[in-house]
C-alpha cells in the first residue's frame, strides 16, 4: 500500500472536529470489508467524537456487528477507574451501542503487571491478525485514533523513553509515565500503530498549538516518528493550528 504524505486538516472548533472525525471514520467502515478493527486513543480529545457515535444520526450508521475496537494504550488501572481509557471509551460509546461484548478488546489492566498485560494483548492482536508479523500491504487496523500529549507523546510512547525505538514487540509495558497521569501504562508501539489504512489524529486547543508546530516541522519527538501504511491526517481545530510560516 502507497504511503501517502501527511495532511493537515483546520477545523474551526472541537465540536467541528468531533463532527469531522466522525465523519471520516464512518467513511471508512462504509467500505466493502467482512470486519473491521479501529484503535481508540485516550485523552479528552476523542471525547466529541465518542458521544457522537452513539448519537444519531452516527450510531445508526456503524455496523457494530462487524467492527472491533481496540486501544493504542491505556493507563494500568482497573476499567471503573476514572483514568482508564477503556473505561472512557465504554461511558461515552461503547456502553450505550449494540457493539458485541466480543468486539470490544480492552488491554488487560487486571493482568499482574504492564509487561504480562502487554504480551498478553500482544497475543490477542496476533490472533486476530493471523499472524505474528506485520505486512506492509495487509493492515492490522483500519484507523487508528491518537491524541497529541503536550510533550510530543502518543499513545503511551514518551519522548526519550525506550520504548519509542521499540521495533519488533507489538505491545510495551511503559513503568513510567513521562505525564499525567503518573500512573503504569500500556502501549503499542510504532511499528503496530503504523499498520493502519488510516492514521487520524485529533487535535484541539491553544495548549496544543505549539507542540504541533513543532512535530509538524519534524522535532525529534514520538508523534512526529508516527507512521501509516495507509493514510494520516491531522485532525485539528483553529485554536490548535500552527500559523502556516510555522511549518517547515
Ligand atoms: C493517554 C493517551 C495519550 C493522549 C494524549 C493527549 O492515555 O493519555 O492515549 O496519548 O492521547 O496525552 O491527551 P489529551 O487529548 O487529553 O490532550
């Protein structure tokens, strides 16, 4: 699958964005597939954009029944904890929508550690692949969701933390949390998160602007080392947006 290069897309607010994002990701679960697998983010980026999906008229157009959602990370703490990803996801969506109890596959925060509960979704994601490699032209996610941490963090990968040059796990334990919260967290690495046909970021808010600016100029950060098979876009709003001559 041809890489194609970044896009940047400036909507005015972040209810614009949760709109668009919707919309984008129900293009894509249009498509002609037996199955698809998207990965939330965290965060309170995505959050517009979950209420949506179980409001119409989105709710209605999601093929629940064949779609399966996963995370790019989580925090290590039990579901019902406010901090936890899954949690969020399920408060917003995933609770409200006929989405299969079998089709929702959280990282394990029960497991006895981040690196058991990592290769044990490690595990999972391989089984649902087939395989325990990755192919360039055959995709582990349709989209993939992910948030801009003010340091330049995605997913749960930190800046100068060792688990960004990770190349051939799938999953990471990640003891220390290089943000709020301080807690052990989960994640997958770049390799997994780049087999997408699709990258979406979401991006909102003058906090953001000048992180953006400078992962959009190619600073040695984790979210500019972000790569897709497939697509990626830069999901963000007016507020977030780099002035143009900000951008190399
Ligand atoms: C997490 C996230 C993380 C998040 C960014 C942006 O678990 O913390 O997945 O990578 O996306 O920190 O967070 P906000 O959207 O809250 O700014």
């Amino acid at each position: 699958m041809p890489k194609t290069p970044p896009k940047l897309t400036i909507v005015p607010d972040a209810a614009a964005l949760a709109q668009a994002a919707a919309k984008r990701l129900l293009a894509r679960l249009a498509e002609p597939r037996e199955r698809f697998a998207v990965a939330l983010t965290g965060g309170s980026s995505p959050e517009g954009l979950y209420r949506l999906l179980a409001s119409e008229p989105y709710r209605s157009q999601v093929p629940w029944q064949r779609v399966h959602w996963f995370w790019g990370d989580d925090r290590f703490v039990p579901q019902d904890d406010p901090r936890s990803n899954a949690g969020a996801a399920r408060r917003l969506f995933l609770d409200r929508v006929p989405a299969p109890p079998e089709n929702i596959h959280a990282i394990p925060t029960d497991a006895a550690n981040p690196d058991e509960a990592a290769r044990s979704y490690e595990a999972e994601l391989q089984v649902f692949y087939g395989a325990d490699r990755l192919e360039p032209a055959r995709p582990l996610y349709d989209v993939v969701l992910l948030g801009l941490g003010g340091d330049g963090h995605i997913a749960s990968l930190f800046p100068g933390q060792p688990q960004v040059d990770e190349t051939k796990r799938w999953v990471v334990g990640v003891p220390r949390a290089g943000m709020e919260p301080y807690v052990p967290r989960v994640s997958l690495t770049l390799p997994t998160l780049a087999s997408t046909r699709d990258m979406l970021f979401l991006v909102t808010g003058k906090g953001k602007r000048e992180i953006l600016t400078r992962v959009l100029s190619g600073a040695d950060l984790p979210a500019a080392c972000a790569h897709s098979q497939g697509e990626l876009v830069w999901l963000v709003d007016r507020d977030a947006a780099p002035a143009r001559r900000d951008v190399a």
